[in-house]
C-alpha cells in the first residue's frame, strides 16, 4: 500500500507538471486553431537558459530569465515565422512548426552535447516522509507551483480582459476581429504564455530525482501531447485532466513495470499514448473537447 501511495502522489506531481505543458497547447489551438508541435524546444529552451544562467546570477533570478526566453522565442516563432506564412490551410501552419522546432532542438541539443546540466535548484535531493510514504521535496514543490499557476491562468481567462479576447477568438476570431479584438495580439500573447508555462515545467522536469537536463529532455513534451489530446485540445479544463491521467498512468505503470513485464519493456513510456488510443476511440473530441457539428 505505500508502494502504491507513493506512486500516486508521484504521479499526481508529474501530471501537473504535464498538465503546464498540455496547457501550452491548448492556449495556443484556442488562439490559432493550429497544433502546435514547436512545445518541446521551448521547453528544451527555457531549461537551457535556467541550467546556463544560474552559476552567474542565481537560481531564482535565472527561473526568471529561462521564463523570459522561452516566452520570448515562443512570441518570435509567431511573429516571424507563422504570421507571416501565407497560407490558408491550419494543417500546413502545424506542419511549418515541425520544422521550426526540428530546428530549435538540433541546435540547443548541440549546445548540449553529452552534458547533463543541473539547474541549481535549492532542494537537492532532500525527501519528506509522510507516515510509509516517501516522496522527493521537489515533487512537493512541483504540485504547489503547477496547481497555484494552473489556477491563477484559469482566473486570468475567465474574469481579465485577455482571457475574454481568447475566448471570443475562440469562439469566432472573425467576430472578435469586427467587435475590436486584436488577433495579432491574442496570437502573440498565446505564444508566450505557452513558452512561459513549458519553461517552469522544464525546470521541474529538470531535477531530483532526475539528473538534470540532456539531450532526451524535449521528449518529455511529447509526453504531455497525449494529455492536451485526450483531455480536448480546445479545453483549458481537458487539460488539467489529462495532465493528471498520464502522469499517472506512466509513473503507476512505471513503478509496477516487473508486475506487467508480460506487456513488454518500457511500457511506462507507451502507457500515456495507449490511453490517448482509448479514449479518442470512445470519446473522439476528447474527455472534455468540443464536439463539431457535421451536415450530412
């Protein structure tokens, strides 16, 4: 049994950290109506920045810096690139941001080379202990920062006036542009935020008990791509959800991998997409996404 609430605990820290991430995604579609597979290099980004910056100017101001960056290179990617690719077609859009973050990724991960860079996090690799259950200081602080930023975007989008201007654009960005909403500006915002959210969730992401940040560190976005999936990319709340289903399904399918060895090596790593399989194939909008009219 503390096996067991030790992994969920885990776990739930984990989907949090994930749900920041399918969050990202889903801010993004709401504003652009375009996929976004440009996450993990601004993810792999914002780490980066942290890890290169905190020897000189200290931890807390370097999270603010890798925060800025990764902010910063979201905007950019929509301001030079996407803006300005004249095409009608939103499959197209997502297509271009494949290339953009192939691009991304090759040269950050060269800057990396075999390293593992440590972020200089002041936890360590201190533990609490609850009782039979014992879990990283870190993972902690991951729940408290994830739930705390999750929240305060949920306000900002339903009672400030960027989060109306979303989701009027959402809802129908001809409209909102007729009735003085700024398109160009909600898109930008969108983009930043969603570097700003995938840069702490680096952070996170980035220590005890994981080493630090390498090379493979831009796969753990991907891992949150099920999550905005099956959670309905159109859904701020589909998020949340399915942040916290594959956190944890991987860690409880990780942890008990010697019980199922009969499904095979690594299945922690596939679990997240099996779930994905499922619930599309039951729910094709996703948990809590929209479902389009059709005409037939």
């Amino acid at each position: 049994m503390a096996v067991f609430l030790e992994l969920l605990v885990n776990g739930i820290s984990v989907g949090a950290v994930y749900a920041l991430i399918a969050l990202g995604f889903v801010v993004i579609f709401k504003a652009t109506e375009v996929v976004n597979f440009t996450h993990a290099s601004l993810l792999l980004a914002g780490g980066y920045a942290i890890a290169r910056l905190h020897p000189l100017i200290g931890f807390w101001a370097a999270v603010a810096a890798g925060i800025g960056a990764a902010a910063l290179v979201g905007a950019l990617v929509e301001f030079l690139i996407l803006r300005r690719a004249h095409v009608g077609s939103r499959g197209v859009l997502a297509i271009v941001t494949i290339g953009v973050d192939i691009l991304l990724t090759t040269e950050l991960t060269r800057r990396i080379g075999t390293e593992v860079l440590a972020l200089g996090d002041p936890w360590g690799d201190r533990v609490l202990r609850i009782g039979p259950v014992t879990v990283a200081e870190t993972r902690v602080v991951a729940l408290a920062v994830a739930a705390a930023l999750i929240v305060a975007f949920l306000l900002a989008f339903k009672f400030t006036g960027w989060g109306v201007a979303m989701r009027a654009t959402a809802e129908d960005a001809e409209t909102a542009a007729l009735m003085g909403v700024r398109l160009g500006r909600v898109s930008l915002s969108a983009w930043a935020v969603a570097g700003a959210l995938a840069a702490v969730a680096a952070m996170f992401l980035c220590v005890f008990p994981t080493p630090g940040l390498d090379r493979g560190t831009a796969a753990a976005a991907m891992k949150a791509f099920p999550a905005a999936i099956l959670g309905g990319l159109d859904s701020t709340t589909g998020a949340l959800a399915g942040g916290l289903i594959v956190g944890v399904t991987e860690t409880l399918m990780s942890g008990y991998q010697s019980e199922l060895a009969f499904l095979g090596r690594g299945i922690g790593d596939a679990a997240p997409f099996l779930v994905m399989i499922v619930i599309l194939l039951l729910r094709p909008s996703g948990l809590f996404g929209t479902k389009e009219p059709a005409r037939v």
